[in-house]
C-alpha cells in the first residue's frame, strides 16, 4: 500500500501537530544537534520513512538526556504515550501493547518522547508471526575494510539471487550493512529463522577466511560475521532513515546496489547531508520492494 498517498487523507482524524518540549536540549553535544533539529529531520524525511516502518511492532531507542548519557530500548507502551499500539503475544509470558507507529503523529510523539533510533520488526502487525523480510545483518569486525563488507554484501546479493530472492541493500549509520530479502507471501518465523541461519552457515563454511556465522565475539577477529538472528519472532533491526545514536547522527540509508561502490562508509549519511540526498532522488531506492512476489527456496541438505 502506498503510505504516502493515504497519509493525508486520514490526517486530519488526528491532532497532527505534537508539540516538542525542550526544542533547544542539545541532543548530539558534537554537532550542536537539538531535539528541535531531530524533530525537523524526522518531519522531513517523513514520506520516506514511513513505508518501512508503519504497521509494524517497534522497537525505539530513547536517549532523554542526549546521546551521551544514557540511552534506553523500549518495546512497550508506558503510560502517557499517545501513540498507536498492537496487543501481541509475548515470547515468553502474557500479552503485552507493543508500541507500532500508523502514521506522522505517532512518530512524532515518539519522537517528543525522546526516541532516536527507530526498531521495526520484520513482520507486520497483523501478521505478527510470519517474516515479510529477512534481514541479513553483516558485522564486520575492527579488523575488517570497509570495501570488504561491500564485497561481501554483493557476494549475498548475488547468492541470494541464486535462490530467486532479489535484495536491498542499505547502511545501518554503524559499522556494517544489512541486506534485506522481502517476503510476499509472509513465512512463518520458525522457515524463515531456519533459511537465514542455514545461508549463513553455508557462507561460512565456504568461506572461513572472510565470514564467521556464529555469535561469538572472540573467534571474529578479522571476520564478518553474518548476523542472522534478526530473523526471529521479536528481532527488530533499525529502520531505513532512522538516525543512530551515535556521535555523527548517521541515518540508515537505503541504497540502490548500482550506488554501493561510491558510499564511503556506513556512517557516510547522516543528519546533515541525508536530506540533500533525497533533495536530488526521484524515488526511494527500495521502492521496487513492495512490488516483489517471492517465497523461501527449499532448504539445502
Ligand atoms: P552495525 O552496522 O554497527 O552493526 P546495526 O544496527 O546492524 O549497526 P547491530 O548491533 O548489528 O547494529 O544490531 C542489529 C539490530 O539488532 C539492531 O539494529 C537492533 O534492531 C537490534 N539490537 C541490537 N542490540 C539490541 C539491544 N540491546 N536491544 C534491542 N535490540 C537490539
Ligand atoms: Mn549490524
Ligand atoms: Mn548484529
């Protein structure tokens, strides 16, 4: 569905402005970045935003005194949060209200709330147990050049491909980058989580030198290692145009594959220079993402 056209129309059903509190607390002290200036980047990059975000359980990071104190991950709704919400089995216990953004004013609110980095689920609300994108999250370790983790972002393009899944790529505004497969129709988190980790380790095992498939933060030295636990039930991986909270105020930029070669790192756009990026794009470079029809291939042996 397209969110930006139907936007407008259920508007004005809403109080649409939010008011922002504290316009001037600086938020990123090194850029002389306030909240005001994230609430404007966030109006800004609104209509792009959205698409990858709305009608999906959410995950916030909230960072009320700035980025360099304390920051917090909240997955539920708390009292006072004028915000959308989706009642969804936990993993383990009862029902909880996960916070969800519909639309424009949820995301302020949130971002009135102090939430910088925005954390969906790749699966939707109404569909809370099946995976509509896997996400393939490439964590290179220190040791590890830039132009390899592009290499080996290409390198599951192109097996992915092999297995009749077209991907995106983008930035995470961090270290890495995240290739992401949708899914239509939607699997069962259960194929989904056993597909990611049996690509991954397949990637390993073929390629040692470069990839490592396991969580183990000491045998990584020098690898990357293929991060496919976002694909579970309750996983959440940043959003496309959420700013991180990190010094710099990068963004998670959406690329086409064509642009990857050029980009200079994960962190290249962010607060900044992301809105004249936009300025000079037609049309989001995932946009074909909606469009695609693909299933899981059946699992190698
Ligand atoms: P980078 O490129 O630096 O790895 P990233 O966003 O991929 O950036 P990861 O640490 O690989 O960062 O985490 C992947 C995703 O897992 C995050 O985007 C986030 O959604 C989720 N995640 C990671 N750590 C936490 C956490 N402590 N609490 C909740 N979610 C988390
Ligand atoms: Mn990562
Ligand atoms: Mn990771």
């Amino acid at each position: 569905a397209d969110l930006r056209g139907s936007q407008a129309k259920e508007e004005p059903m809403k109080k649409d402005t939010v008011q922002i509190s504290s316009p001037d607390r600086l938020v990123y002290p090194e850029m002389q970045v306030s909240k005001q200036d994230v609430a404007d980047y966030y109006e800004r990059v609104m209509d792009w935003l959205l698409p990858g975000v709305a009608g999906r359980p959410l995950s916030v990071l909230r960072c009320p005194d700035g980025t360099q104190k304390a920051c917090f991950f909240q997955k539920h709704h708390t009292a006072g949060m004028d915000v959308s919400t989706v009642s969804l089995q936990e993993e383990q216990g009862g029902r909880q209200d996960y916070l969800m953004v519909r639309d424009k004013t949820d995301v302020m609110q949130l971002v009135q709330f102090n939430s910088l980095e925005f954390h969906p689920w790749g699966a939707l609300a109404d569909s809370p147990d099946d995976c509509d994108r896997l996400v393939f999250d490439l964590d290179p370790s220190e040791q590890v050049s830039w132009a390899t983790v592009k290499k080996a972002a290409r390198q599951v393009r192109d097996l992915l491909e092999q297995l009749q899944l077209q991907s995106f790529v983008r930035t995470t505004g961090g270290k890495g980058l995240h290739v992401v497969a949708p899914l239509k129709p939607p699997v069962p988190w259960e194929d989904a989580r056993q597909f990611a980790r049996a690509f991954a380790e397949s990637l390993a095992g073929a390629h040692p030198d470069t990839y490592i498939a396991t969580a183990s933060k000491k045998q990584r030295k020098g690898l990357i290692f293929v991060d496919y636990l976002r694909n579970g039930r309750g996983a959440t991986s940043v959003c496309s145009y959420s700013l991180r909270a990190r010094p710099g105020a990068a963004v998670a930029t959406p690329l086409r594959w064509e642009e990857l070669g050029r980009v200079k790192s994960s962190d290249a756009f962010h607060i900044r220079n992301l809105p004249q990026r936009l300025a000079r794009l037609a049309s989001d470079p995932w946009e074909e993402m909606t469009a695609i029809r693909q299933s899981l291939p059946d699992l190698p042996e």
